[in-house]
C-alpha cells in the first residue's frame, strides 16, 4: 500500500473485517507524494465553525466585571471578544482541486447565489465530458457529482464552475481561485445551537442570562518559502513557534510574508496595506493591539504554512492540524511558562555563519521532539514521524538558506521601521513599541538591546498600569465619553422640545431616556471615571498626534 507513518502500509483485519484507521495528510514528499500518517483509533476530530475572517470587530472588557465565564479564567486579566461584520468569508480552497478532498468546498460549489473569482467557466459540454469520464468524475463528492449530472443532462445554466476547474492563465490554472462562502455558523445553526447549549450546561449558566465566549487562544501564522527566481527564502521557522511580545511585535509591526499565490512577490503585507479600508496611521492599531496583548495576557504561538524550512512543503496541513492539538491541552499546558519548564520548548540562539551574526534568537521559542511526543502524540500513533529533526531545526535542511532568511528578516524589520520614523509615526508610539521601533531600526534602544531587562518589562501587565502613557489613553477615553453623552443629552432635549412631537416622545420613552443620559453624563465626568475603565483600551490620544505632526 501507500506510505504510512514513514513505512509501507498494510490492511488490518479482524474475524476476516478490515478495521478501518483514519489517515491524514502532513505536507509532501520531495517528489511531491503525499505524506501520510495514521491517526489514533480514539481520535475524533473537534468541531470547528469557522466565525471570523478579514474584518472583525472587536473589544476588551475586565474579566472582574463578567460572570460566568470560561473555567480557569483569570479575573486579573481582560477578555478580548471578537464580532463578525460580515455573512460570508472569502475562502481560497487550494485543495479543492484534488476531487472529493475538500468536502465543504464542493458542498458549497452546488448551493445558489454563489460569488466565484478565478473559475474557468464551463459549459454543459464539459459536463458531459466530466461524466463520461467514470474514474475521474466518481471521485467528486456526490453534491458535486449530482450538480455536473444535472447540467449534462438538462443543458442549463450555459456556464457553471467546478472546484477542480480554476480559471486557465497563459495555459495554466491560477492559484489563487476565491470564492465567498456563506458563514458556518449562519448555514449550520443545529451545531451552532448545540455548541451554546453545551457550553451552557457545562458552565450552568441559566437562559436569559448571556453566554461569554472570550478569545482564549491566538495562533497566527505565517506563509515560508525557499528561495525562488526574484524572491529571497523565508524559511527559517519550525511548525509552531512562540514568541514573547517584544519579539511577536517585531513580527506584528514587520507583517512579513513569503510568496503567495495570490501575489506575484513577497515581503512585508497585512495591515500595511489596509490603506484603502482606513486612513488612519497603522501605528494606532499596533498601540491598540498591544495594549490587547498585555491586558489579556495572550501568548502568541505562530504557525508555519508553505513550507517548514527550505524543502519540507506543507501548505496548509500545520495550520489544520494545530487547532486540533491545541484544543486537546489543558489551560495549564497552554502556558509558555509550562511548555518551558517542562522542556517542550527550546529557545533559538543566535549563531555566527559565513563571518556573519544570524539573530536567530529573533525566532523565540520553538517546539521541539518532546512537545511533538508528548502533545501531538495525543492526534496521531506515531508522532515522532510527523515531523523530523530536520522540520524542527530548519537549519539542519541548508544553513546557508536558513542564514539567508534571517537576514531577509532583519532587513525587512530595519525597512519597516524606518517607515514610522519617516512619516511621523514614532512620536505618537506607546513607549514599549517606540523602543522595539528603535531596536529593529538601529539594534538598540537608549543604548540597550532586545534582551535588556528594561526593554522587557516595558511589555509587562504592571508596567503597563503604572505608566503615564495608559493613564492618557483612560484620560482620552473619558474625553470621548464625555463628548458622546453631551451630544446625547442634548439631541433628546432638542427632541422634547419639538412641537406636536409629545405623543411621539411619550411612545418613544424619551424623557426616561434622557434621565439615563444625564446619569450617564454624571458618572462620565466624574474624576473616578478613568480608575473605572481600567482594564479597557481606552482611546487614542488622537491631539497628541496631531500636534506632533
């Protein structure tokens, strides 16, 4: 049979009845052969409703305020919780082009109202072809299978478009077809719904009371490439790494990317190139989301997609499985300050290579062969074969390419950088960002670097309710509220004093309504205000800016 687990596989059988094991893909061969691993007998994949995308709103709110919340909750800590804008996500399925591989793709491909980008438009005599062909037609999942069968048969509509079809450019088929999905968890109530339920049940928090479903986890990633024609490798990560804040910021601010189907380069993206959606400067998101970072007490853990070092290409297959490991771990086990102890994680050093300083160190913390025994073994039977003393040390895969990406790194963080000083940026910098901005740009801070103890209780909880600079953002927050909640009291007077508007404002509960307006002007502008909103974001202290620009 296939390769199983890194040796020739064979059938089980029991009484004469197979016993049916489940595999899963883990990235690909040299020679693009899949790798394939056995999953436990006792394993049972999480059910998992995708919610978000691109564009979400979201808020922090102290934990010490909320009831019922999640088991094992920090109530010295804030709680992010995150909204959907949207209905529908805008999905990139680059499996679906194997045949009956991406089973909710193709059950999506079938439903009306669809919006595709990048499909090759068929006809119904490509329906017909598709049919005829058995072997291949047969390997569609059977939405699929039925929606072809029905245009081959009927002749209509005149153009449709398949998951393995992706639109031909110059002769080949792109990578980068996109559809719009209709959101999960809007499509499949039933699971939503019973998701609720049990968490209910399982915290026993009573009907009509809400339900906090607070972010517990954050595990971006980050797409790798080995070198390519015009494009330098970014190939120096491990399938998850850790990052402590000054390190996982210098990543944040740097947003870099490797190559990527839907571009035709690489380098640094993300939120540098949300100028269209908002004009406002990414500095204050960067401030926002830091502030987030610390109130929260949210460790990031980054995952690798593309490839894991310069010749183990794994698209996608970290990022599924991740979530699948990660939410078989206690809370305890979660924590860095666990994972370090117990030796799970290894720090990266730097290294000379070539007469040169590689800033490994950069990198952080990055699983090693005891994590993946210990906590992927909990997935797959045999773990240790998933992935390789190569895959968890990439510079074992080439050195001189791995050197290479570190540069490319560091280079892209000096660029970067510089932009912030460029346009301004750097005076309205909460004080922990403006130093990591100096390290990245110049190597040091106030003459002291990345590991200076200084530098790293600036990214700390303490540091962060003692400063000055906090205290602004409540101040400027209690600025905005005041401004809001005068605007109301006087646009509700203005109402009442409408004529033959009476009727109208008793409907509308006007008068009560302004009465909790003035209470909530009262408690906004009282001086204890600020000390109540700690633990929030606060607000930007937008004058600062611009009086320094």
């Amino acid at each position: 049979m296939d390769i199983i687990n890194g040796t020739p596989g064979n059938e089980l059988k029991c009484d004469n009845r197979k016993l049916v094991t489940t595999y899963l893909r883990v990235g690909f061969d040299a020679d693009g052969a899949w790798r394939t691993f056995g999953l436990r007998k006792d394993f049972h994949p999480a059910v998992k409703v995708q919610m978000e995308d691109d564009i979400t709103a979201s808020t922090v709110v102290p934990a010490a305020v909320l009831a019922n919340l999640p088991e094992g909750t920090d109530k010295n800590l804030s709680l992010k919780f995150v909204q959907n804008c949207e209905q529908r996500l805008f999905q990139r399925p680059d499996d679906a082009i194997h045949r009956g591989y991406d089973k909710q793709a193709e059950n999506d491909f079938v439903q009306p109202d669809n919006f595709f980008s990048n499909y090759e438009p068929l006809t119904p005599a490509n329906a017909r072809d598709m049919v005829e062909d058995a072997l291949g037609f047969h390997q569609f999942t059977e939405p699929m299978q039925t929606f072809i069968r029905e245009i081959a048969q009927t002749g209509a509509p005149e153009y449709f478009v398949c998951t393995a079809n992706p639109r031909l450019v110059d002769g080949k088929p792109t990578k980068n077809p996109r559809y719009l999905q209709k959101r999960p968890d809007l499509v499949r109530t039933p699971e939503t719904y019973l998701a609720e339920i049990c968490a209910r049940l399982r915290r026993r928090v009573p009907p009509g009371l809400p339900l906090y479903t607070p972010v517990t986890v954050l595990l971006p990633g980050r797409r790798n490439n080995p070198p390519d024609v015009g494009i330098r490798a970014l190939a120096c990560y491990n399938p998850v790494h850790f990052f402590e804040l000054p390190e996982l910021f210098m990543e944040f601010i740097c947003s870099m990317t490797g190559k990527s189907p839907s571009t035709t380069g690489a380098g640094s993206e993300g939120a540098l190139t949300k100028g269209p959606f908002n004009a406002m400067p990414p500095i204050m998101d960067l401030n926002n989301s830091l502030v987030a970072w610390i109130l929260c007490g949210h460790n990031g853990f980054v995952t690798a997609a593309g490839y894991v070092g310069p010749n183990a290409r794994m698209d996608h297959d970290v990022s599924l499985i991740v979530p699948e490991v990660w939410c078989r771990l206690t809370a305890e086990e979660r924590d860095p300050k666990f994972l370090i102890a117990n030796r799970f994680l290894d720090k990266c050093q730097d290294f000379e290579h070539g007469g040169k300083k590689v800033l490994a160190s950069r990198l952080g913390w990055r699983i090693n062969a005891r994590f993946v025994h210990a906590f992927f073994g909990r997935v797959f039977n045999h773990p240790h074969a998933v992935f390789t003393e190569a895959m968890l040390k990439p510079e074992l895969q080439s050195k001189e390419i791995f050197a290479d990406g570190m540069d490319n790194i560091v280079a892209t963080q000096k660029r970067v950088a510089k932009m912030y000083f460029d346009d301004g940026s750097i005076a309205q910098t909460c004080p922990p960002l403006k130093a990591l901005l100096h390290i990245m740009l110049h190597d040091a801070w106030d003459s002291k670097g990345l590991e200076h103890p200084d530098v790293r209780k600036l990214f700390t909880l303490e540091n962060l309710l003692a400063s000055d600079w906090y205290a602004a953002r409540l101040a400027a927050k209690q600025k905005v509220d005041r401004a809001l909640w005068k605007r109301h009291v006087e646009c509700l007077n203005q109402f009442l004093r409408r004529p033959n508007y009476t009727d109208v404002a008793e409907n509308l509960g006007i008068a009560d309504r302004l009465t909790q307006a003035r209470k909530t002007l009262e408690a906004v502008e009282s001086p204890d205000y600020p000390k109540k909103l700690t633990g929030t974001l606060g607000a930007e202290p937008i004058e600062n800016y611009v009086s320094a620009t």
